[in-house]
C-alpha cells in the first residue's frame, strides 16, 4: 500500500473524468467521482446502474478514459459480476494479457444502491466479488426530479414526501443504514466518504486496493436542484455533513469499524438544515422545533453510542 | 471422444450442446422444469469435465445481466431459465440484445402464473418475440442439443451478432428420454470455432464505452433498426450454417419442418414438443382419406415469411393450433401468419385454435375437430372465430373439482 497522502496537493493532476458532462452544475456526486477515479487509475470499467450518471455518457461521446457499460437500475453488481469473470476467465485461458486487465467498479445512487438493487448488491457481496461500489447519495431519486428513496432522511422534503398541513414534516422515515447492511456482509473493505474531504476519500482508496473482494464506498453527494441550494456552495454542505456528525466519515475493515475524522467539536444539525430548501419547511412559517430536536438527538444518539 | 448414442432428456441434451459448444461462462439461477440442465453441467464443472466458469445469481435479472456483460466482455456464455425467471429477467432481455452480444439461453417453456403451474405453454417465451433475441424452438431432444451449436454459431456471426433463446417444453420434452446422437467434439469444433469478438469487449489498452445512452429519435431509432435488420439477416444466415450443419452432422435443420406438407390440401401449424401428438393426428386423418400435413415452426426470430408462404401455397385450409393464449385477441401467432400471407393473391382459410395451455393434453378428437372444422371452412368459405379447445370429460372433471373447492355455481 502506497503511504497515505497527507493534502490535496499530493493527489494526482491527471483526470480520468473529464469536464463536458451534462450533470447539473455543484453536482457533488460528480465531484466525488472525478476523486475516486484520481484514486482508481485509467485502467476501469465502470458498470452504471439507471440514475444521475447514466447521462455522463451520451452516444457518441464519453467523459471517461476509462471503459463503461450501462446496465439498468437493479442489477449494476450483476454486471460487475459478469465482466470480472469474463476478465478473470480470459486471462486464466491466456485469450488476454494480465496487462489489460480492469478493475471493475459498480456506479450507483441511492435508489440503486438502498432500494431496487438492494438484492443484487448483496448477491456480489456474498460471492465476495472483486469489485469496488461507489454510491453517490444524494438521498433521494435525483434523476427523476427528487423522491423518496429509502436514503432520505427524517424531516427531508421530496416530490413523494411534501410537506403539508396533515404532514408538516415531509418524510416520517429515517434513512436506511446502507453501511450496517452491507457490513453485515463482511467486506474486506467499507467506507463512507465525502467530495469535501478529498484526501480523507484518496486514501480510503489506496487503503482498499490492498484486498481482494467487495471495496465500497458511500458518498454523501449535494444535490443543489434536489436540495434546493446554490451551486457553489455544494462542498460547504458536504463540509458541514461531516462537521455537525450527520454525515460520519468511517471505515470497516472486515467488519471493524473506525471512524476516519471525528470533528473537535460538533456543530448544531440546525447549520446544515437552514440552509437547505429541503429542511426549509422546519423553519418557516413555523419552526418545527420538535422535529429539529429530534434530528439533533438522533446525529447525539450516534456519537453517543461510537463512545465520543 | 467419437460420437455417441445414449438416452438423453430434452435437459441433458441442452447441458450436452453447451458442453459440446466448450462455453467459458455459466451465470445460472434455478427454476423448475430447467434446474436438471445448471446441475448437469455444474456436476461436469466440478469433475473437471469441463472448463467453464460457473456463478449462481441472486435472481434471473442479475443472470441475464451477469451474461450478458461478460458476452461483451469477450466469453462464450450460457443460461438458462424458464417461465416466471424468463419474466423476472424481462427488461435485461431487450438491453442484452442492444448490447449486440451472442448470448445463448436455453428456455423450459412452463406456464405463466396466476394460476401457477409447471407444465408448459408458451405464454412465457412468446413474451420474448419482440426483444432482439433470435428463437428456436425444438420438438425432440436431439433438436435441442443441435440447435444449440447452430445458436452459438449464429449468434457469433459478425452479420448477425445477437442473442439467441432455444426453447423446449418443460416435463414433455425436458424430463423425456429420447435416443440422441452426441456428436465428435472434433466436429463440433470445425464447426463452431472458437469466439473472439471483434466488435466489443473491455480491456485496458482500448477503452470502450458499450451500452451507453442515446438523445433523440434518430439515434435510438437507427439501433433499432440495426438490430431488426440483423435479426432478418438471421434468415439467410440461419440457412447457410444449417446447411454446413447437415454436411458435417447429416441432420437437416429448416426454418420450418413440413410433415406430410407436399400434396397437402389442409395444414396444421403447430411448434414444440406438441407437434409430435399433431403429427400422429395427421397420420391417422391421411389413412381416412383426409390430404393433410403439418407445418412445424422451428425458426420464430426471425420470422421465415417466404418460407411460411411457400410452404402453405395452394392449400384450401390452414388452421394455427396456439399453445398460448393472447388474453383479449387469442392466439399469438395466429395475426403473425395471416398477416404473412394476407397480400397474397391466392390465399387459403385460415383457422384459429387454442390448445394444450398449461401442458392439457390434445386429444385425438380434439385434432379431428380442428380437421373438420378446416374442411368445413373451405367448403362453405367461413372461417369460425377463434375456438378454445377443451374436451367434454375435462369440462366434467373440472365441474367435480369445483365443487369440492366449493363453488355452487
């Protein structure tokens, strides 16, 4: 393992994902992609589920040095599966030098990823498939204009969950616990990450290239359209993700769980909510200062029970 | 190994094709009545009597997918699947046939739910005829052992480059023993040479992006349209390398099979492992006199229009027996005949029946019913509407047991 990099200077110049992509301007899952692929090198194939970035590839043009095979919404692992053993059988059987080999990472967002291929990810996971998983989370169905998916957090407003007057709230559920279901799968290695902290994310990378088997990563991505936020300040919400604890940023090796950059001190959730269109609803016309609170206690509940 | 003769089901005659076809790749998924073909060739893998890879997926959608991505990866893959699984995997079918790969899979027809069962019909790979795959469907053992070997060599062909399904009724012929040849490996091998793509696969010296979006009509609609013309070339191909099938293995294989067809005055079209009870019914209606014959459809996609048309040319009557039911219209394949020969100048009558769903028998007095009925038809020039095969004991049967599931009326 390459020693880790200690700034942002030190990650790679080189871009495997070049600008030209239609993805909505502050994308933050674009911007944690063009990182992971710093990290990951030329030499990929990514196997796109249906969301935001099947549109980075429009026919007949791709941002991409690297290769890329769209599959459909459910299945991206099964895909992966099918090109790693290809790979895996035409090298063993000399058709192709060890050379041109690929390391085959699945690209999905939260939809894929929590709900519709929920199956086929663990499926891979079970078969200790050699892959890597990047899930761009921007808690909800992006690419369709922003619904409930099962990464939505409590109190998020989506064209599913409207806030209203039997419904103030928005969402009544919590997000689903990716990383604890996929944990629960014993990967070699697990780790969540964030466009705002680059070097944090380049050397979850490196670290992961050590094992052979599933290497995933879930990123909390901004979404301005979805948010409802500027552009420009995509990576301050994703700083202030991981400064107020929403957003814990960790890793399991084999199951064991580390967290990689614990704040000094934690910020109020209500930073990181007032800003948002999609909290906007807990602060005018009338301040839902019981769901605020909640939200508090559940990111308290957390750290609480990390031992911080 | 020289070639041989031994008692096969229609299951182990397909696991014998893919063996023959020495596949690099198996993604599999069980589902009755196709599990026997996965086993047997898993039991082979594991005593290292073949050098294949084999993965179990997580449903018939990831398998579909896990084949297809690895046909475009550059391996010679195979699956198979049945019924429910063929539908769960629905959307992959029409991607993997974008994708331009030669996948080859192997369907046990069965009957699609609700009410589930296991017997067949061919609802389920019917479902399938607009999706870019190719079809064979086979009536006897050896057809599928050796349609599996003209599939891969014509899915591989640079002119054609799609997938291709074969199909078999599940338990009438996958669970049936029936005499089949295996052919000499050394002949196979002349006859299907190994694949190397050169139109897709991912390696680091050359990136490709396969499978990507298109923006606008004109783009979607020109693959499309690449994918149908391949599909149509399919014809000639298909003729071509069952031609060098025959040379080498001494089967003929045709688009179609007539039976007792050349001098026929009425013909019965049927597919499948049922046209083995059609062509007993048309043996025993020549003894009494009757000119008839029947046309079996073996080459679905595409669709052997020409062939169709000569095959039928001046008959009186031709009646489609559909061991499917197209809920709302009637048989599926019934409108894909008549619009075949419907400019036609000289066109016979044409009947529509629909028999044997859920694997029912056919009886031999349902067969004459459907003779009459074709003579009738050309004597007085009326067709009748669709008809639903059923017998009168099976009606009192069912009667019974609707009592005991306690219905009063």
């Amino acid at each position: 393992m390459d020693t880790p990099v200690k700034s942002i200077k030190d990650i790679p110049l080189d871009e495997i994902l070049l600008p030209g992509t239609p993805a909505c301007a502050g994308c933050g899952g674009l911007l944690t992609l063009r990182h992971c692929l710093k990290a990951l090198g030329e030499n990929t194939v990514i196997v796109n589920a249906a969301g935001c970035f099947t549109l980075l590839s429009i026919y007949p043009f791709t941002p991409f040095m690297s290769s890329w095979l769209y599959t459909a919404m459910a299945c991206a692992p099964a895909g992966a599966q099918g090109v790693r053993d290809a790979l895996d059988i035409l090298i063993k059987k000399g058709r192709l030098g060890s050379e041109e080999d690929l390391k085959v990472v699945v690209l999905t967002g939260d939809g894929a990823a929590y709900d519709i291929g929920l199956a086929s990810t663990s499926g891979a996971l079970y078969r200790n498939l050699d892959f890597y998983y990047i899930c761009y989370d921007n808690e909800a169905y992006g690419n369709t204009g922003f619904q409930w998916s099962g990464a939505t957090p409590f109190a998020s407003k989506t064209g599913t969950t409207p806030p209203g007057k039997t419904v103030p709230t928005g969402t009544l559920t919590n997000k689903k616990n990716l990383f604890e279901i996929w944990r629960s799968h014993k990967p070699p290695y697990l780790a969540t990450i964030s466009p705002a902290h680059p070097v944090d994310l380049y050397n979850k990378f490196k670290k992961a290239e050590q094992y052979k088997g599933p290497k995933l990563f879930i990123a909390l991505s901004p979404c301005p359209p979805g948010w409802a936020t500027d552009p420009s300040h995509s990576v301050n919400f994703a700083k202030l993700a991981v400064d107020t604890g929403i957003w814990a940023l960790k890793e399991a090796i084999l199951g064991d769980v580390k967290h990689t950059l614990i704040p000094r001190k934690f910020k109020p959730v209500e930073n990181y909510l007032k800003e948002q269109g999609r909290f906007a609803h807990l602060f005018k016309p009338i301040r839902q200062e019981e769901t605020i609170r909640k939200i508090q206690e559940m990111v308290d509940e957390y750290w609480k029970e990390v031992g911080i | 190994m020289g070639k041989m003769r031994e008692m096969l089901t229609g299951n182990s005659a397909a696991a014998w094709g893919v063996r023959l076809a020495e596949i690099d790749y198996i993604p599999a998924y069980p589902i009755t009545p196709q599990t026997e073909i996965i086993e047997t060739l898993a039991k082979w893998i594991s005593d290292g009597v073949m050098d294949t890879r084999m993965v179990t997926m997580d449903s018939e959608h990831s398998m579909i997918t896990a084949a297809g991505a690895a046909s475009a990866t550059g391996v010679r893959t195979f699956t198979a699947t049945s019924s429910q699984g063929l539908l769960y995997g629905f959307e992959m079918l029409y991607t993997v046939a974008g994708w331009r790969v030669p996948l080859v899979m192997v369907n046990v027809s069965r009957g699609l739910s609700a009410p589930i069962t296991l017997e067949p019909d061919h609802n389920d790979i019917l479902s399938a005829r607009d999706s870019g795959f190719l079809q064979i469907h086979c009536e006897t053992c050896q057809e599928v052992l050796d349609s599996i070997l003209i599939a891969y060599r014509l899915a591989e062909d640079e002119r054609i480059l799609l997938p291709i399904l074969v199909n078999m009724d599940g338990f009438h012929l996958s669970f049936t023993r029936e005499p089949v040849e295996i052919p000499d490996m050394e002949d196979v091998r002349r006859f299907l040479p190994p694949y190397s793509p050169k139109h897709a696969f991912f390696k680091a010296s050359q990136p490709m992006a396969q499978g990507i979006a298109v923006l606008g009509g004109p783009i979607y609609s020109y693959f499309k349209y690449q994918i149908h013309l391949a599909c149509m070339k399919g014809l000639e191909v298909y003729k071509e390398i069952s031609k060098e099938f025959e040379n080498i293995f001494g089967r003929r294989y045709d688009t179609l099979e007539g039976y007792m067809t050349d001098d026929a005055e009425y013909i019965l079209i049927m597919s499948n492992s049922f046209s083995t009870l059609g062509k007993a019914a048309v043996k025993r209606a020549r003894e009494r006199g009757i000119k008839i014959g029947l046309l079996k459809l073996r080459l679905l996609r595409p669709f052997p229009e020409e062939d169709l048309k000569n095959a039928i040319k001046g008959c009186k009557a031709v009646a489609v027996l559909d061991q499917n039911i197209g809920i709302g219209k009637g048989g599926i394949l019934y409108p894909e005949i008549t619009s075949a020969i419907y400019n036609e100048q000289k066109r016979p009558m044409l009947l529509s029946f629909i028999g044997g769903l859920g694997g029912k028998n056919i009886s031999e007095s349902e067969f004459d019913f459907i003779f009459d009925n074709m003579i009738k038809a050309a004597e007085t020039g009326n067709a009748p509407p669709p008809q639903l095969l059923y017998t009168e004991t099976e009606w009192n049967e069912m009667e019974k047991l609707k009592k005991m599931a306690g219905r009063r009326y």
